[in-house]
C-alpha cells in the first residue's frame, strides 16, 4: 500500500502475518509502516531481527538511509516490533510512557517484551516518552491502547478525508477487529475496550484505513473490514539433497 494523505505518504515496507507456528513458537511477523512528510521521515514499529535486511531494503527502495530515518513510532516492547531501534538510533524513538515503565519490570526470559533492548532504550539519548493524547507528529496523535499490553499506543494520522490508525498489536488482524477477541491479551475486557476505541477512530471518516499489527492493512465497505491489496506469505525449505533444491510453501488461500 502507498497512499498520501494530507501531506504524508504511508508506504507499508512489510505487512505483517495473522498466524502463528504450529511448532516452533511464535512467527512475529509485524508490520512496518514508513511515513514521510513535514520534513520528517517516520517509520511506524521496526520488526524483529529477520527484518533487517528487508526494513534496509525497504528504505533504499525509496532512496533512503537508516540515518535519514528522523523518527521510529514504537507500538510496544515486543521483541518483533522494537528491536531494530538499534538501526536508528540517533532518530527521536517514541515509545509510551507507561509502555517502557512496564517493560523494564519485566522479568528476563518470561515474556516476548525485548528485556534488553528495552532497558538500553531506558536511557538512550534520543527517548521520547510519550503520553495518552500527545501529538507526535503534525497531525499523528498517540493513544493509550491497552490489553495485549499495558502501556501500549496507537498512532493515528488524521486527514481531511480520512485517517490511517496503526493499531501495532492492540488490534493484531482482522479476525480480532471483527470479533473484539484476542489473543494475547493480559485481559480481555480491556483489550475489547480498545478495539471498541480502535473502531470510534474508525468510523470517523468512511475512508479511514486500519493498518494492523500483523496483518494487511484494511478499508470499510459497507460497514465491513475489507483488505487492501494482496497478502503475499511464502517459506521455502532445503528438502533435498543439495542447496539448489528448495520447496516453496505458500501461505496464502485462494
Ligand atoms: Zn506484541
């Protein structure tokens, strides 16, 4: 997706995933989201370490650098939205408040919060703690978002015609949207709550965009959350007896 919208121009470097591992655990494949106008260059969450070279990729696709990245938007602590700080680090790193407060409490080993790089984000230079409300960026607010985790944010661009809300993991696909159930959550009635919120900003314009936190991102047609653009999803696997043989495995349905 690339769309402009009042001055911006949102270009989702990865969609992320709605699905899980059946045997090796989570996947984490998150989404990320650049962000370029009012002189500044945005990335919305940064992904997890197999994102790397394809977030670098992304950036040069559109005649970028890491250095000219001015801003990383952070959702929350989870290791496949915020490690790759580390890349940018002499952007403005924005991550909420009460997000990092809980975070560096966590206990190591325990929890997908990334311990590490949370706490050396504790007191990186160019932290930005942000609050319930706070205008990040012209036009780009952040909300308190929480139940998958506490201090979890929201970011939403509002336009003329339409919004585009980064929901991150608050509302990490399309069957959580639709149905207010999620997984991973601390409480569920809280992450309902969100949702609920999520879907207020949503229906403030009827052109408003969700992009999610792994998932694509999403329009409303008559009422109803509907994809925009293709899900593209693959692995391929050294089956055979040489490294020339690989089996690709499609993850999409018809
Ligand atoms: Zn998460």
């Amino acid at each position: 997706m690339s769309i402009a919208i009042d001055g911006y121009q949102v270009d989702i470097i990865v969609s992320g995933f709605p699905g899980k591992s059946v045997c090796h655990g989570g996947l984490g494949w998150s989404t990320i989201v650049l962000l370029r106008g009012h002189g500044r260059i945005a990335l919305v969450d940064v992904g997890t370490f197999g994102m790397r070279n394809l977030l670098q990729k992304g950036l040069a696709d559109h005649g970028l650098n890491n250095t000219d990245v001015t801003e990383v938007l952070l959702t929350h602590g989870h290791h496949d939205h915020c490690i790759n700080w580390v890349m940018f680090r002499d952007a403005r790193i924005v991550l909420g408040q009460s997000e990092l407060e809980w975070a560096v409490e966590q206990p190591w080993g325990e929890t997908p919060v990334a311990e590490l790089y949370v706490e050396r984000l504790n007191d990186w230079p160019t932290l930005h703690r942000a609050h319930d409300g706070e205008e990040i960026l012209p036009g780009i607010t952040c909300h308190l978002a929480a139940g998958h985790t506490p201090g979890h944010l929201i970011y939403v661009l509002r336009g003329e015609s339409r919004d585009v809300i980064f929901t991150g993991d608050a509302a990490k696909n399309r069957a959580e949207l639709i149905s207010r159930d999620t997984d991973m959550t601390y409480d569920a009635s809280i992450s309902r709550a969100t949702i609920n919120m999520i879907w207020e900003h949503w229906r403030r314009h009827p052109a408003s965009i969700v992009v999610p936190g792994h998932d694509l991102p999403m329009v409303l047609e008559d009422g109803r959350p509907e994809y925009i653009g293709k899900r593209e999803a693959a692995i391929t696997a050294w089956y055979g007896d040489d490294m020339e043989t690989t089996t690709r495995i499609e993850l999409t349905v018809a």
